[in-house]
C-alpha cells in the first residue's frame, strides 16, 4: 500500500492543474529559489489538508456544503487574480530577465512564492477532494492514526518533491532562455490557463 498511495500522489501532482502551472510559472518568470518558495507553500498547503483528514475533520466540511462553497469561491478569485496579473503582464514595455529583477527589487521574494502555492492549494477543492478520497479508499475506520499520518506525510512528501524537481528542471538555463525569447506569449498561456480553471472552478459552485 505505501508504493500505491506513493504512485497515487506522484500522479496526482504531475497531472496538470493550478499548482502545476503556477510552479511552472515561478520557475520560468523568477527563477529556481521562487519556483522552490511556491513548491514548499504547496506542501505546507498539503499538510494542513493532510491534517484535518486524519482528525476527520474533511467529512464535516463536506457535510457543511456553505464551507465547502466558500472554499470553492475563495479559490476560484486567487486563480483568477494571479490569472489577471499575469495578462497585465502583458502590456509591460520589456520583460527583465532574472539577474535585472534581483538588481532592481522588482522580483518575487521567497514569502510572496510561498504565499502564491500556499493560497493556491490550499482554497483549491480538489485537493481537499483527494486526501478525502484517498483516505476513505485505503483505510477504515480500525486503520491506527499513526498509519494514517504516516501515510498522509508520505503524499505531502512526495507531490511536494515532484514539484521542487518540476520547478529544478524548469528553471534550468535552457528553458529560461526559451522562456526569454517567447514570454509574452508564455505568460499569456499561463494566464489564460489559471483564468480557465478559476472558471471551471466557479462553474462547478454553481452546478
């Protein structure tokens, strides 16, 4: 069981989504310590989500159904303002490569690439969705809580170590040049990207 739920979260981590693009997006723009910064915001955001799972917490806040919406609706609007800013991007006169923003200020700090993964994952239901599903299938009720944790650390462990790999490779010098050479058109993808999940997101609220 621990090499399935281990597969399990690789998998789910890889599959593209809000964290995905927003890695990915952190990476290219700001480099490998902003692309790292929103990769562990992500695992902290997993860890809480991890947490009330195991203290069963995630059936009450899917019974609330206004919980469970307000969550929704707070995710949807992070999406769609990082979807927003990066259009807006788009307008700028000149994109300043990685060395220009460090020199000028005008980069991301650490803080904010954290805040950008945590607030992402942690509004974002599909993760909460995830940890209830993946519990639910692999353990009862007479599973010890030790076990659960455990296994919880372990998804926590290995989506968040995809991620810092994700953000390792994207960050390299050959992607960033490329990135450098087509940004607008990237950052108009990435917009439009986290845009279309904040809408599905949205849709969904409704349905």
């Amino acid at each position: 069981m621990f090499l399935e739920i281990f597969v399990i979260g690789i998998l789910a981590g890889m599959s593209p989504g809000p964290d995905f693009f927003i890695v990915m997006k952190n990476s290219l723009g700001f480099g490998k310590k902003i692309g790292i910064a929103s990769a562990l915001g992500i695992g902290a955001a997993l860890m809480i989500h991890a947490t009330y799972t195991v203290l069963g917490l995630a059936v009450i806040i899917q019974t609330y159904i206004y919980v469970f919406k307000t969550i929704q609706i707070i995710g949807a609007a992070y999406l769609a303002y990082l979807g927003v800013q990066a259009l807006l991007s788009l307008f700028k006169k000149e994109k300043l490569t990685l060395e220009a923003q460090v020199e000028s200020g005008t980069g991301k700090s650490f803080w904010q690439g954290f805040k950008n993964g945590f607030i992402c994952n942690v509004f974002n239901p599909k993760a909460f969705l995830f940890f209830l599903s993946v519990f639910s299938q692999f353990f009862s009720v007479d599973t010890p809580k030790w076990i659960e944790w455990a296994y919880g650390l372990e998804v926590v462990m290995a989506v968040t170590g995809w991620f810092i790999f994700l953000s390792l490779m994207i960050s390299s010098k050959f992607f960033r040049s490329l990135y450098q050479r087509g940004h607008k058109v990237l950052d108009g993808f990435f917009g439009g990207i986290l845009l279309y999940f904040s809408y599905r997101l949205s849709k969904n609220i409704f349905d």
